[in-house]
C-alpha cells in the first residue's frame, strides 16, 4: 500500500522538495492533495506530472485557470480557505505535509489533528501561535506531528528510541545567517536583497528574514517546548556557521547526541514521510574531510535583539508568542516591500509585544482575536 500525501503549499520551497522526494520513490508513496496560495501555473504543473485527486487554490481567482486545466485530467479542484480545512479532515489521505508559510497553516493543520492525522510539520508558526491547543488537540485525538523543520527533526531522531529516558535539555544550532558578526551600525542601512542571501539553505522569503533577524531561531525555540514538551530553561540556542549539526539533545546523565547531515531540507522531508523508516537516496553525503573545524559561539541577542523577544514571549506563555509571531509577519512582509528598516523590525515587534492585552489561557477565539489585533497594531506602527 502506497502512503497517501497531501501537500499543503506544495508550490513553495518545502512543498516543491517534497514532491522531488516522492519523485524518487514512486513505489511508496502518492500524491493525493496539492495546495497552493495563488501560483495558479506551477500548481497545474505540478497536478499534471504527479496526478492527485484534489488540488486546492486558495486565491478563488484562479479557481477557473486551474480547474479548465485539470477538470478533464479527472483531478476535482476546489478553491478558498475553507477547502483547506475541509480536505484537511477527510479520510483521502495518510500524511499531511503542513507547509503553508505563516499563520495561515494553522487551521488546516488543527483540522486534521482534530481527526487524528499523521502530521509531517513544516508550519512551525502553528506551534508558536496555539501551541497548547494544538498539543492537546494531538493528545485527545490520537494525532501525531512528525517534525520537518530541520532542527527538531534531529532533536526527534536523537529521541528515538529514549522516549524513556529524561532529557536534560534540548540545544538548537543556527547557522547565524549572512549576517552573523555584524553590530547595528551595520545592520541599520541593508536591504532585503542581502538579508535574502542566506549562506547555507535556500528558502522561501519569509524564513530566510527570519534566519537573518534570528526570529527563526526565536519561532523554533517555542516549537521545540511544545513538539517535545520542554520546560523553557531546557531549550539552549548556540550559533553554529556550518549548518552540519542539526540540533543536539543532552540526557539525565550528561550524554549528549546530536545528528548530522549536509544543510539540505530534503533529508528531513524524506524522514518525516517515510517515519519510521529511513530510505536510500543519492544525494550528495556529508564528510567529515569537508569540514575540519565546526565552531560554537553564543547568539549576539543585544544585536539580534527578536531572539531576545521570542524567548521573553516563551517565558511569558499565553498569547505573547502568538503576538509575537502576528508582529512580526507583518514586519517581515513591510521589510521585504521596503516600507521599514531591518532594525526596525525588532522595535514594532517589541511595542506590539507591550500593547496587546495579555491572555493566559487563550481559547482558540482568543488566539483568532490576538492574531488581528496584534496584526492590525503592528501596521499602525508602519507609516
Ligand atoms: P514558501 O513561501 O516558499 O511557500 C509557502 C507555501 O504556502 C506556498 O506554496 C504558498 O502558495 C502557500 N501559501 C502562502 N500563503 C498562503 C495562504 N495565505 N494560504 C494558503 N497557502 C498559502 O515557504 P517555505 O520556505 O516553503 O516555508 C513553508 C513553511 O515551512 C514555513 O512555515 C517555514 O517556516 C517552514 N520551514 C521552511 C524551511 C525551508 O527550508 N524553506 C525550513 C524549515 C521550516
Ligand atoms: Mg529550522
């Protein structure tokens, strides 16, 4: 039996190395749902070569060029927000690979933990928005999440096999991004066209601002809590330039483990589809003669001051991160149409993080509420 894949923004970075992974391996895997925002050509592509029986596009625009182009291949399409959610929870797929960038995923990804779904999480912004919600709604419901990001991904293939054993703490590498040792007089002048050349991976925009702010790091320190539940004190950021070391785990007595491999997103893809099983590939192998020295050094948070906010709103807990994370999609979004400096970004998250009304215990309302405020809060700021 083929592995049912549903790919939620499968036109993006994520989604598109995913379906290379499939391509590779036919025998095991299909592909049953695309999904995209409004790239309404490279989804009918993509629904042409790999065949699946739904497509959604979110943007109801473009719902006639994708459905005049596939109707006739027998691949039903749907459009708009609430297909998402409706496909999410059906019976027609295996695996959902949450890959839509941003708060947008989170309600196609609740959809299907509410059904008990296999998870293959790319969104962490879903577990940084509703964290609590989402892990409890796993819990009640049987559903798993099987982490994509590359540095939980190696946290998850240090546990296993451990699950018995405390951990001690969680270490998260980052690669510092391209501007790694520069101080704010720098970083006060440059633009979106260096921020977006990102040294080690290849991404979609909105990440690659985030690894060069160190809000990435910020967002990942709050899916670690949730994915592996973490006390806050457990979970350690340390710069590490070469992207070779993915993540580390330290257990009760002091051993550390740490899994490796070339910066490439493909690998954990691959893991997180065909969990538990490791399958050959030929891409390119990582030794260890390449890379002489792999150096450590703490994060610069004066500098870099959004992964100093992100921890602060881990530590705060309720709605914080989920302002957090409204703020700065929304400074992201300004920095890259060039409305707003880079430092500025850090300045609008941090007045937003003191304006919006603290919640401890947000219902799923109160997260959709804190979401526009923040939102619509952290606009104001931006003339
Ligand atoms: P991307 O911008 O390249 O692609 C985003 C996808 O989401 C596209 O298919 C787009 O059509 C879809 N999308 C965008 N807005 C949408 C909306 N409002 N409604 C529905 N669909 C929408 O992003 P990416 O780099 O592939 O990242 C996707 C997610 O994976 C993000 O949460 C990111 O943090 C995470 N992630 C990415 C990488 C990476 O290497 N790219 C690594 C780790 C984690
Ligand atoms: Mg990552």
């Amino acid at each position: 039996m083929k592995k049912r894949i549903a790919i939620y923004g499968s036109t993006g970075s994520i989604g598109t190395q995913a379906l290379d992974v499939i391509s590779q391996h036919p025998k095991l895997f299909q592909v049953e749902i695309l999904s995209a925002h409004s790239n309404a050509s490279l989804l009918i592509e993509q629904s042409l070569k790999f065949e699946p029986n739904m497509v959604i596009i979110s943007d109801e625009k473009k719902y006639e060029e994708v459905n005049n182009a596939l109707a006739s291949k027998g691949i039903k399409v749907f459009a708009g927000e609430q297909s998402l959610i409706e496909l999410a929870a059906s019976d027609s797929y295996d695996v959902l690979l949450a890959a839509i960038v941003g708060y947008a995923g989170l309600s196609s990804t609740l959809a299907a933990a509410e059904q008990g779904k296999t998870i293959a999480l790319a969104n962490k912004e879903t577990l940084v928005v509703a964290g609590d919600l989402v892990t409890e709604t796993l819990k009640q419901k049987g559903a798993r999440i099987i982490p994509v990001d590359s540095e939980h991904s190696a946290i998850f293939q240090c546990l296993v096999g451990e699950h018995h054993n405390p951990v001690s703490k969680v270490i998260l590498t980052a690669s510092g991004g391209p501007f790694l040792g520069k101080k704010p007089n720098f970083l006060i002048n440059v633009k979106k066209d260096h921020a977006l050349q990102h040294p080690n991976w290849t991404m979609g925009a909105k990440i690659t601002i985030d690894s060069a702010s160190l809000m990435n790091k910020g967002l990942e320190m709050i899916e670690a809590k949730w994915l592996f539940g973490l006390q806050n004190e457990q979970i350690e950021v340390i710069i590490h330039p070469q992207s070779i070391i993915h993540s580390m785990v330290e257990f009760a007595d002091g051993s550390v483990k740490a899994q490796m491999g070339l910066p490439d997103m493909k690998l954990p893809i691959q893991y997180a589809l065909a969990f538990p099983d490791r399958l050959s590939n030929n891409w390119k192998r990582l030794s260890m003669k390449n890379y002489p020295s792999l150096t450590f050094e703490p994060a610069d948070i004066k500098t870099f001051r959004n992964l100093a906010l992100a921890s602060q709103a881990m530590f705060t807990g309720g709605n914080a991160p989920c302002v957090l994370n409204a703020a700065n999609e929304i400074v992201v979004d300004a920095f890259l149409k060039n409305k707003i400096g880079f430092l500025e970004m850090s300045d609008i998250i941090e007045k937003t993080l003191e304006k919006i009304t603290f919640i401890e215990k947000p219902s799923l309302h109160d997260y959709v509420q804190t979401n526009q405020v923040a939102r619509d809060y952290a606009q104001s700021l931006i003339k």
